[in-house]
C-alpha cells in the first residue's frame, strides 16, 4: 500500500498548512526590545546573569537570556505590576507558552481550581492538619519501613511518594489517594508532561500544530489523562448525586470523600461539571503544581538539617515546648498529634524552612508574568504585548543590601552569604515584626512564592504539609547523610543543588540514611 504522503493533494495540502503557520509564526513574534541584554559565556544557568544585571541596572530593566528571554524589572516597580490583574499581565499565558498548551493542553486547567485553593482550601487549612498528621504516619511506615538500624534511602523519591500520599489525602481521600496506582499517577504525570512538552518543543512553533497527532508523548500523555479521569469517575458521580453542603462518606472509612472536588465542582461551568475528563485534567494540573515542588523544598530541607545538625535539638526542644504548653490531641486509634494551633507557634521551624528555601529556591527569577496589552513603568519604559518579565529573586535574597538581610535591620543574623536557620526567628522577635517574615509571608524582601495577587495560592497548603512531614521526621527519626558516621554534617557533604537556566533542584539521587528513635 502506498504511503499517505505519496498523494500529491496531502503534500500540497500539508505544504499550505507550513506556509500560513510559518507566516502567522512572524506576524506574531514579539517586538524587540531597546532594553540591555546580561550573558554570561559559558554559565548554564542565570544566577550571575541576575546578581550583575540587578547591580549594573538597579533602578532600570534588563534581558537575561534565558530559553525564553526574560525581562527583569527593577524591585523599585514591583508594587507598579504585582496587583495586574490577568488580563494585563497573564501567568497562565506564561505556562501555556512554555509547556506548548496547544499540543499537550498543560497549563488548560480553568480558573476553577485556582479558586478552589485560593478560597476552599486555604479557609479550611486547619481543618485539614488533623488528616495530614495521620497520613504523615501512614507515609513513613509506608515508605520507609522498620529503619531499626541505620538504612540508606533515596531521598527524593520518596518524598515525593510520601508527599503524594499527603496531598491525595485532601485531594481525594482515602481509599483512591493510598491506591498504587494513584499515587503513581499522580507523582509521574509531571514526568509524562515533560516529556510531551519537550518533545513537541523540538519542532519549530510554526510546526508544531501539524506533526503533534504523531507525536507518540503527546499521544502517551492523552492515554494518561483519560485512565486519571476513569479512576476519578466514582467520586465525581457520587459528589454530583448529593446535596451540594452534604458530606460524602465512604462506607469503610470516616473520610471525608469528594470535599476537594465539591470546592472544584463548586467553580467549574455548569456544562463541564459532569466531565470527568475535566475533573482529571484539574486533579492532574493541582498534583502537577503540588507534589514536586513541595518534594523539592521538603527534601532540601532535610539536606540542610543533616548538613548543618546544630540545628536538630533546637528544632526538637521547640516542639516538645509546645506540646508540653498545648498539650495534644488523641484520635480514636491512639495517635497523638499537634493541635490545630500548635503549627503557627512553631517560629524556629518556619524560620529553617525560610532560609531552607532562599538558597533552594524553586525558580532562579520569580513572579513570571507575559503582557496582554502594553504595559507603561514608572521608569519610562513600555512592556510592549508578549513582552515576559518577572524579578531577579536570587539576586534580591542573595543581597546584604535587602533590608531583610541588611546587617543594621538584624544584628544577631549572620551574614547574608552563609546559611543562619534561625535568621528569620531572630527578624521576627523584633517588636512589631512578629507576623512578618513568615515562611509563607511575600514582600518585595521575600519573592519566591511570588508577591501580589498571582502569589502561589497553595503555599499555605504546602507549608503546612511541609511542616507535618519534618515535626514527624524530628519527633520520630536520626538521619544522617550517607557515610557521616558521626552525624557532623558538614557542607561539604550536603549534596549538590542542580542549577539549569532559571531552575534549581536539590539531588533527586542522593542518599541519606535514617533510622528511627528509641523512644
């Protein structure tokens, strides 16, 4: 049989298709810009690039070049652009375009799950620790095992499976969020993004749309859609068959079942309520959002706590301090946790996690934005429509000159190169900074959860997610890296952080070693 592309009429066709995307690919290519471009020969990534283009041009925008060149805005305008609504300054704009929405559909989930976690999940935090505490328990006996001596473990992996248990708890509840199979899904549907959008970036823009219904990770990531949908199906017809503020049960356990997807349904059109293939699509994008980067800071963390081991008793006296002041709660199967009131309390741990955080970041320039209209700075300058931009966060937290590192503001800090876990505690222990410089707290200081309305909406959730697996993890365990006998730690030892163009991640092979407490 003849190949299809031996019919002279599909050649002419698909030629025709070329030309006018080639052509609508130049009519829609942004404007250049009269803007100073910093490179760095030979960097793999855009640290230097932003700490000399943040002191060559402090009060004045610059282009790093990154994949997708970025322009940086000087702090001084931040309160100018951080309140723009998303019609002017659009974030979803800016994912769509770099996980090629139009072939894989990332970034296509409706604004129903944004508002979800902004308000549903974020007013009920509280409500959910109790959930979290249990699970936390459940995840370690799970992942880890017995650990009565010292068992090396691949770190990353299994945070991610252990924070995936943790957030499948709230998302969907028991029994699916505990199901292999969910979990595997939930964790892997990030890897099967990226290999999709990868593999449809490789073509040229003016390309893409044609050769996508070949392209065999595209076609991988639909198959992989379609079963997360197939698997959401029960809960979905269950919430849609009851009353709207009715609490859905699972008759084997007290779950409650389907409460994060009535919060989802409860913003989602009216017509695409009844789609599951929605609904997955929103339950895929949220652990998308949700599982890796909470597995990044987590495991970071605990890189930093073997690193620097000082700070583990501290950590430890603090929650036994207010255990001993709040006392604790006891479910009906004799697991003690924390109350509800305890986690805010606990300054030491958010301060670790703070300054964990500032040289782990999740993304190198934060508040990423691409303009939907022209857009006018104080500094004479105009962001033409298409133009992306965002803010030099590793330069600004790597800054003695920020004023939250400025030795004057916090004399009893150390200097802003090396790593103090207690810099945030001692800011915050100043008169009048007592509910700043919290680990979810964003300023102009403290930019990578964003700041503005388009700050993470789910970092409250993540914090506290954050929170319960190290208060188990400090109640509960030794760890130490592998090799370090003696648990000195040492930076030395700490595994490397992997720096690429404007992201950075902890090792995700490293081992540490655990072994539980003899209580």
């Amino acid at each position: 049989m003849s190949s299809a592309f031996s019919s002279p009429l599909l050649l002419s066709v698909a030629g025709v298709l070329v030309v006018v995307s080639f052509i609508r690919f130049l009519l829609h290519r942004p404007e250049r810009l009269d803007i100073p471009i910093i490179e760095i020969p030979g960097s793999r990534d855009q640290r230097e690039a932003l700490v000399q283009g943040t002191a060559r041009y402090p009060d004045s925008p610059f282009i790093i070049q990154s994949r997708r060149p970025l322009v940086i805005l000087p702090i001084s305008v931040i309160d100018e652009v951080r309140n723009l609504p998303e019609n002017k300054v659009s974030f979803m704009q800016d994912v769509r375009i770099s996980m090629a929405y139009k072939q894989t559909d990332i970034g296509g989930e409706g604004p129903e799950v944004h508002q979800a976690v902004k308000i549903d999940l974020t007013r009920h935090i509280a409500s959910t620790l109790n959930d979290l505490q249990e699970e936390i328990q459940y995840g370690f006996d799970k992942e880890f095992g017995p650990c009565e001596d010292w068992t090396p473990i691949s770190l990353y992996g299994k945070m991610t499976r252990i924070v995936a248990l943790l957030s499948g708890r709230v998302f969907v509840g028991r029994p699916l969020s505990r199901e292999e199979e969910w979990i595997q899904a939930t964790v892997m549907f990030t890897f099967y993004s990226i290999q999709a959008k990868n593999a449809i970036n490789a073509y040229p823009p003016y390309l893409r749309s044609i050769v996508a219904p070949f392209v065999l990770e595209l076609r991988n990531l639909k198959k992989f859609r379609k079963r997360g949908a197939e698997m959401l199906m029960p809960i979905l017809e269950q919430q849609l068959g009851k009353e709207r503020n009715e609490k859905i049960h699972r008759d084997d356990n007290d779950d409650e079942q389907g409460t994060m997807i009535s919060w989802i349904l409860k913003h989602t059109p009216e017509n695409k309520r009844s789609d599951a293939l929605v609904l997955g699509n929103n339950q895929m994008g949220l652990s998308m959002a949700a599982i890796h980067t909470t597995s990044m800071a987590t495991t970071a963390a605990i890189y930093d706590l073997a690193t620097y081991p000082e700070y583990i008793q501290p950590l430890r006296d603090e929650i036994q301090q207010i255990i001993d002041e709040d006392g604790q709660d006891i479910d009906g199967d004799g697991i003690m946790r924390l109350k509800k009131s305890s986690i805010p309390k606990l300054w030491k741990l958010d301060s670790f996690l703070k300054e964990s955080q500032r040289f782990t970041p999740p993304q190198l320039p934060t508040g990423n934005r691409v303009t939907t209209c022209d857009i006018t700075l104080s500094t004479g300058h105009i962001l033409p429509k298409g133009t992306r931009f965002g803010f030099a966060a590793w330069a600004i937290h790597q800054s003695s000159t920020t004023p939250s590192f400025n030795p004057a503001q916090n004399p009893s800090s150390k200097p802003v190169s090396e790593f103090d876990g207690l810099r945030y505690y001692n800011l915050r222990k100043i008169p009048g900074n007592e509910n700043k410089h919290q680990f979810v707290t964003t300023s102009p200081d403290s930019l990578n959860f964003g700041h503005g309305n388009h700050a993470c909406p789910g970092r409250f959730f993540a914090s506290n997610e954050i929170k319960v697996v190290l208060i188990e993890l400090l109640k509960s365990w030794e760890f130490r890296f592998k090799g370090d006998l003696e648990a000195k730690g040492g930076v030395e030892r700490r595994p490397k952080n992997v720096f690429r163009d404007v992201i950075c991640v902890p090792n995700t092979e490293a081992e540490v070693e655990f072994r539980r407490r003899k209580q």
